[in-house]
C-alpha cells in the first residue's frame, strides 16, 4: 500500500528529529525568477515519410542509445527514437493509412504505444507487442479520429517508467482538414509548426552531480522519480522567438509523475483551444491548466511587441494532504518556458468562436456500467495480470464506467484506444477543460469520475487494451488492468488462461 509506505516513512523521520525538517526542506522546488533562458527552444523535427506501392504514408523509427546535453555541462547518456533524445514528431490525416517499422536498437525489449490513438489492439504497442533487441515491428492502421495532439512511447509490461524516463517520446500529430474551424473574417487557429505552432514536450528529471539520469527515488516519494530539472523538448531553461501576434502552444506533459499547473507569471490570460483528443467545443479563456502526466492541452497566447512572457507552472490542486502534497510536487513552482516575441509581429487571425462538436455520448445520469476503484497498486483489489482479461466490452456499445481514486493517492487514469466524454465530477457537470474528448484524466483522491466511451470499429477476442494511472511508477508495480473488445456474443480468449469478465461491473 502507498499510504502505508509512507506512513513508515515518516514515523523514521520523526525519530531522527531533524531529519524531518530537512525531508521537508529539500522535498520543495521554486526556479520562479531564476531560470537564466539561455538556449533556444528545439523544435523536434517531422519525421520523413513515404508513401509505399499501397499508398500507406510509411514511418521508420529506431528506438537506441545516446548521449544528449540536457543541461550544460557533461552529456547524459540516454534513449531516444532517431535520435540521441526524444524522438521526431510523426503526421497524418484523418483517412490516411499509416505504417510504422519501429525497430529495436537497446539492448533490451520495449514497445511503442501510440497515446490516444483509435487502432486495433494488435497495432497498439502495448505490454502485448514488445519488440526485441534488434527486432522490427510494423503496424499498419487507418487514422479515423479528429485532430488532435497525441504522442508516442515505450509500454514495455514493467519497465515502461525506466524507458520513457531515459527519453523514449514523441508527438503524433493528427489533422483533418474537412473540420478546420474557422470564422468570419478569416478567423483560424495558428498552424505552420515550428512557427506559430509549437510542440512543448515538458518532462522533469533527477540528474547527478556529472548530469547523469537518477532513477532511484527516494523512501519518501510515492510516485517514483520527481525531479528539479525541467526540460523542454529536451533542453533546460529553453527560449522561444516569436514573429506573431498570437502562438499556438502543444503542451504535453511527458513526465512520469509530475503534475503541472501551466500559467504566465504575469497571470496574463490565455485560451484553451483543445485537449487530449482534440478541439473543446468553444475556446476557454482562462490564467491556469492543470496536466497530470500523459495529458495535453492546447493554448493560444496573444504576444506583445517585445514583451516577454515565461510559462510558469504554479502549485498544482492534488486534493492531497499537506505531507504527501510536498513530496509530489504539488508546493512546487517551475519556470517553463520564456517566450520572446519580435519587436515587430506579424499580425494573427482572430480564433473562431466555434472548434468542434462537443462529445454527446450520453448524459450525466446515465447509469454506470462499471466501477474502478484504484487502491495502492491496484484495481478493484487486482493487480496487474499479463495471463488474465479483466472484461469484455461489445463493439459498438457506449460504457459508462466510474473510476475513483480511494487511497488518498496521486493517480490519473488513462484508456488505450478511445477518446472517452468526462460526464461528471463528484457528481457535477465537468469544467470547461474536461468539456471535450479526452484519454486520460486526473483522479483527484476520494472524487469520483464518470466517463462515457464507445468502442467502435475494432474487436479482437483474444488481443487486449490496457487501462491504467499514467503515473509510471503505479503502472510498472501493477496498477493496471486489461480488456478486449468483441463482437456482440462472442465470448472473451485473452493471452492466457484466465478470464474475468464482468470484473468491476454493477
């Protein structure tokens, strides 16, 4: 149990008199004000396409070792995917097949999950498709979902922290240029990546003395590794120039533990123009969004002529107690980002007042299908089981499941394979930035969600999906579970010999 581990934590601590107020001490982290931002933001480049005799748009990716300079000083080595660090940011439309030959240059098994990503669950690259030390993996599907910012990364059943902590990410972007919102008067949303678009990647990291990865975390910490050092696409204290009046920021939060409450320390406001799946409904003016990890959001900022603006994360809400509230992060401050826009800036359209259709699968009083209590390292009291099947959901029925954090816990909750509605919140309608498609949510300890999905398109009786909290450290000790999708009737055969259908279902 977490809280038990914790508990044991602190009662040492105690006995040992000042090593508690030490703990404290050093558990907080505040850079407001003293980030130097004296290297220019990378912008990862698009990954090189071609199109084969069948006309699939065809990616090569090869996952292996490197050295990259994450701060000044000595290179750390680390894992990137064609490359030392990070990986190129994959393109496609709605209606293009995609292929991807992932190939293995570690020397160790791992995977490539395609977050957010409607596909079928061979082509997932999930615990179930790993890939082997000099092996290739090819999977092949048809991009059937809105547009929206997703992002790849290893899901190795175990190592998935290890392997995304050492660098193995990347953005996948998706268009659909039949529902581009736009407006009288020309009104659009910024979109020349790299120029006006900006892919912010934001992940935190433990480096020694010598700029090498920590990957212990201390007795302390019940989310694994939190770290001081905040890259941007890969860089720390990272610089934006910027020729335009407004810029369209692709905020993900890469990290495998932190929670981050992005705003401007000018407390300027901004406007959230989508999320995890795609484009809200309208556009939301707001000083503040909160990302656990593997979520995103995408913001329009409006710049002043050579006013500079720095993204700042501000303490984020846990709904933890004030102990475990420090040692997760939630009483930390972090400079992000500066942006630094031209003493002259190319004038901006306007942003529509319409984006997209919001997700109207069902309404909040709809009743629930299936409760998931997350508990320590487990779900509904199961830790993870690669030989069992939790349940089986029918094609083409819409679910309504109920997920609740009930150890007083940091966690999030992610879906593979669909975007899902947020219902409700402790019963409530769900705040402007859960109003569009979402696949992965923060569960706030004690606060029930309810979450409308529909499993269309792809059935498999014996392949899996996997549920799962975001945060690495949780998932790689077990707190995960899997389903299949079927045809109506078709009875669930998973990778093993156990099945357990209905599992959490009321």
């Amino acid at each position: 149990m977490l809280k038990g581990a914790l508990g044991g934590a602190g009662a040492v601590a105690a006995g040992t008199g000042g090593t508690l107020g030490w703990w404290w001490a050093a558990a907080g982290t505040d850079t407001a004000g003293a980030v130097e931002f004296d290297r220019r933001l990378p912008i990862p480049p698009p990954a090189k396409a071609h199109h084969d005799a069948g006309g699939r748009k065809v990616f090569h990716l090869r996952a292996a070792p490197g050295s990259h300079r994450l701060r000044p000083g000595r290179p750390t080595a680390t894992w990137g995917v064609n490359g030392a660090y990070l990986g190129p940011t994959l393109r496609a439309a709605r209606g293009e097949t995609v292929r991807v030959h992932v190939r293995n240059g570690l020397p160790e098994a791992t995977s490539l999950h395609w977050h957010g990503m409607h596909l079928p669950a061979r082509m997932d690259g999930g615990p179930h498709q790993p890939v082997e030390p000099g092996g290739t993996w090819s999977p092949t599907w048809t991009v059937d979902q809105a547009a929206a910012t997703l992002w790849y990364h290893p899901h190795p059943h175990g190592g998935t922290a290890r392997h995304v902590y050492r660098g193995l990410a990347g953005l996948f972007l998706l268009d659909d240029p039949e529902a581009e919102p736009t407006g009288p008067g020309g009104a659009s949303l910024p979109s020349r990546y790299g120029v006006d678009d900006i892919p912010v990647i934001v992940q935190d990291k433990h480096l020694d003395e010598d700029n090498q990865l920590v990957e212990s975390h201390p007795l302390t910490s019940e989310v694994g590794v939190l770290g001081d050092v905040i890259l941007v696409n890969g860089v720390t204290g990272p610089y934006l120039p910027a020729g335009t009046e407004r810029v369209r920021l692709r905020l993900l939060n890469a990290s495998n533990a932190r929670i981050y409450r992005f705003g401007f320390a000018d407390d300027r406001p901004f406007t959230l123009v989508g999320t995890d799946g795609g484009l809200l409904p309208t556009p939301h003016r707001t000083t503040r969004v909160q990302l656990s990890p593997a979520e995103r959001a995408e913001i329009v900022v409006t710049l002043r002529p050579g006013q500079r603006a720095v993204l700042r994360s501000f303490p984020p809400d846990l709904g933890l107690n004030v102990w475990d509230r420090r040692f997760a992060g939630g009483d930390d401050t972090l400079d992000i980002l500066e942006i630094r826009p031209n003493r002259t800036l190319e004038p901006s359209p306007r942003l529509p007042d319409e984006l997209a259709a919001a997700p109207a699968l069902a309404d909040r009083d709809t009743p629930v299908d299936r409760r998931f209590a997350l508990n320590g390292f487990a779900i509904n009291g199961k830790s993870m089981d690669m030989r069992r099947i939790d349940f089986a959901a029918t094609r083409g029925v819409t679910e309504i499941w109920e997920v609740t954090a009930t150890d007083g816990a940091q966690h999030n909750f992610h879906v593979h394979d669909v975007q899902f509605q947020v219902l409700s919140v402790d019963g409530e309608p769900p705040p402007p930035e859960l109003a569009g498609w979402k696949d992965t949510v923060h569960t706030r300890p004690g606060v029930p969600l309810r979450l409308a999905m529909r499993f269309d398109d792809h059935s498999d009786a014996a392949v899996p999906y996997m549920y799962h909290c975001h945060v690495l450290y949780h998932e790689d000790r077990g707190l995960m579970g899997q389903f299949v999708v079927v045809e109506p009737g078709q009875e669930p055969g998973g990778p093993g010999t156990e099945s357990g259908d209905g599992h959490g279902r009321h």
